[in-house]
C-alpha cells in the first residue's frame, strides 16, 4: 500500500461502482468516466446482477426440466416450495388472471432475494479479490480498482426493477380500463362532482394529485429497496473497518440482516403484485 | 444519486429475466405442482372409495360366513338324522335277515330230524326183524311180510 488509507476514503473506496464508459480514445474505466454523465456503465452491478439472474433461471429451470408429475426429490420440493409460495401470494393478492404476474413476482422475489444475499459475503473478500487480481493481472493501482459486489445497493437497478413494474402498471390500467379510462382515473378522483364548472377547476387538481400517487409507487418501490440495502452495507463496511472489534458484531448484524434481506425481496413482490392488482381493477 | 446508462440495462436484463421466467420457468413447475395435487386429490378418492368398498366386501364376507355356518348346522343336523335312520333301518333289516336264517335253521334242523327219524325207524324195524328171526329161528321172508313190517313200521 502505497499511501496511507483513511477511514472515509476506504468508505468510499467500498461504496463506488466500477465504471465503464466509451471516450474519444476507447472504453474507458473507473475515474476517467468520472465526468461522462449518462453513458455510464456500472459494470460491477451489471455483471453481478444478471450473473446471479442467470443463477436464478438456471437453477429453476433446470427443476422445471426434471418436474415429474411423481414423487419429486428434495431439490424439486425446495423449488416447488417457493413456487407454491409465489403463486399462492399471487392468487390471493392478484384479482383476475394473468400469466405475467406470477412468473414476474417469482423472478422479482428469487432475484432481489440472491442479489441481497451478496450483503452476507464479508465486505472486504470480493472487493481485496478484484484488488489483488486488478494489481496483478492488469497492473492496476489496488485503488483504482471497485468493486461493488450488491446490485442492489445501486439506485440503478432498484430504479430499473421500478421502472419496469411502472410501466406494467401504465400497460395494464390501459389493457383493462383502455386509454380513456386510465385519463378517467387520473382526472375525475379523488374530487368529483356534477357540477360542470367546479369539475374544470377540479379537474386539474385531480390529475396533480393522481399523478403523484402514481409516481409515488415505483419511486418508494425503488427507494425502498435501495435505502435497505444501501444502509446495511454501509453499517457492514462501519463494522469491518474497526478492527477485531469487528467480529461479533459483525455476526449479529449479519443475523439480523438475514432478516431485511428476506423481507426486502418479499415486500418487492407483494407491492409488486398489489400495485398491478390496483392497476388491473377497474372499481377506484 | 447516480443514474446511468446501468439503469437502461437492467431494465432490459430485468425484462429479459421475466420473459424467460414466463415462458421456460413458471408453466413446467407450476403445472407439474398442479397435475401432483390433482393426483392426489384423486389417489385420496379412490382410497376413500376403496376402503368403502371393503367395508361393503367385510360386511359381505360375514353374512355369508354365517349364511355357510348355519347351513352347514342344518347339514349336520341333516346328516346325525340320516345316521340314525340308517342304523334304524339296518337293525331292522338285521333283525330280518336273523328270523330268515333262524327260520331257514329250524326247518333244516326239522327236516334233518325228520330223515334222522325215518332212519331211525327203519333200522328199528330191521332190528326188530332180526329180533323177531331170533326169535322164530327163521328168517322172514321180507317180500311175504312186508305188510307186517310196513305196518310195524308205522306203528314206531
């Protein structure tokens, strides 16, 4: 180590994605895209993400492969399990039919649920790893090398995740209430009245008002996640920077983190479905 | 807060991720789940039907099984009747056959002592000759005399 490392600059060293970017003169990394602006890439959160997305579809997909109508084996059980829980949340959540929301709530909750867990690997294993084969494969400076091994302690993903459910939400209101029916929604509530000249003054506070509590759902869906997350690393990153200290407070914040890591993947999916459901309704 | 190019290819991962779900993940599994409770929702019927079934057989089974003890009482009875009757008759028939052959014996004995008697008596009348040649120191002519003898004879 060349220089010395303070406490906030190995903080912050833990909290920067590793970043990608094209320039004049080719991809570009790290620092150099400190100024691209949007074209960015966080190549940490986009390659453990999809990685642990792929881990997810291989591992069901492969039960869904072997499923036998028969006596089924441990592992098929234990995937059945949580396809049995997703589905029955679904059913009693979920009004009307649709082929889309299970498959969804599955892959929202078994995905959020693996990208949380990267929470419970030590802060500092990954991040020394990707250090120590930057410095010694690539001849980069340790420091100049990030690594941010939660995607979802990245607004990017849980913004992503987001965006998605809202423009399910949009493509649903419209599938079941058509285009005049989700204005409808938007601009004759929560106010309405019969008279036609206070309806004109009504009606744009309506749409103000419906507009924020549209907004509001994938914004707080995305925040939510993400504050989680986002908190419990930067606590685990406190813990392990204080020494041996570290060791059994480290373990009851892990114990109690198995908790938020779960809970956050389920209230993902359970708002996830509720807010289609609400979309899909027809009754305001 | 950073938002960045990231974003867009989530999106897309996401997407990609939920599609694939969709179409290659949640029909297999959920379908292998639902034809599995089915099945077992039938397997329970069948068995309930089944063990309706042996209760009905059990309940069968006993009433024929009492059915066949009292028939068999009633063949017994039958057959001690029929016992009884068979050494009835046959006493009856030994009892028979026992006169006919004393009755056969009597008339064989009555006809043995009958002849004995003839004998008898002829050979008394021989002897009765000879005791009369004795005494008359001559011989009796049997031709000449027999009417005396047939009637000695009789007399016997």
């Amino acid at each position: 180590m060349a220089e010395e490392v303070t406490l906030s600059g190995h903080i912050q060293h833990h909290l920067t994605n590793a970043k990608m970017c094209s320039t004049e003169s080719g991809l570009a990394f790290n620092k150099a895209c400190s100024d691209s602006g949007f074209w960015t890439w966080h190549i940490d959160t986009l390659a453990w993400s999809i990685g642990l997305g792929i881990l997810f579809l291989a591992i069901f997909r492969s039960a869904a492969k072997k499923a036998t109508i028969g006596v089924p084996g441990k592992f098929q059980c234990f995937i059945e399990m949580i396809v049995d829980f997703v589905g029955d949340n679904v059913a009693k959540t979920f009004q009307g039919k649709s082929t889309l929301i299970a498959p969804l709530a599955l892959t929202i909750f078994v995905w959020v649920f693996l990208m949380n867990l990267m929470d419970l690997i030590p802060v500092d294993f990954l991040p020394a790893l990707a250090g120590f084969v930057g410095e010694s494969a690539f001849g980069m400076d340790s420091h100049d090398v990030y690594m941010k091994i939660v995607p979802t302690t990245d607004i990017n993903l849980t913004a992503a995740l987001a965006v998605g459910v809202f423009l399910l939400m949009v493509a649903y209101s419209v599938k079941i209430k058509g285009v005049s029916g989700f204005i409808k929604e938007l601009t004759l509530h929560p106010f309405s009245t019969d008279n036609k000249l206070a309806m004109v003054f009504l009606i744009p506070c309506n749409l103000l008002l419906e507009t924020i509590a549209l907004i509001a759902k994938p914004f707080s869906l995305a925040l939510r996640l993400f504050g989680n997350l986002y908190a419990g690393e930067l606590i685990f990153i406190l813990i392990g920077a204080i020494g041996l200290m570290q060791l059994p407070l480290h373990f009851v914040w892990a114990v109690f983190h198995i908790l938020v890591i779960v809970l956050q993947a389920f209230v993902f999916m359970m708002l996830t479905i509720v807010y289609l459901s609400m979309a899909s309704s027809d009754n305001h | 807060m950073n938002l960045n190019a990231t974003l867009i290819g989530e999106l897309i991962a996401f997407i990609v991720f939920v599609w694939f779900c969709m179409k290659f993940v949640w029909p297999p599994l959920n379908d292998a789940i639902e034809a599995r409770q089915k099945k077992i929702v039938d397997g329970l019927a069948a068995s309930d039907r089944a063990e309706k079934d042996l209760e009905l057989a059990q309940e069968k089974a006993t009433a024929q099984l009492k059915e066949a003890k009292s028939q068999a009482a009633e063949i017994i009875e039958a057959a001690k009747k029929r016992e009884t009757q068979i050494v009835e008759e046959a006493a009856v028939k030994a009892e028979a056959e026992k006169a006919k052959i004393l009755a056969a014996g009597h008339t064989e004995i009555e006809a043995e002592r009958n002849r004995a008697k003839e004998e008898l008596r002829q050979q008394v009348a021989l002897l009765a000759i000879a005791g009369a040649e004795k005494i008359l120191e001559r011989s009796i002519d049997a031709a000449a005399h027999s009417d005396i003898l047939d009637k000695f004879v009789a007399e016997l």
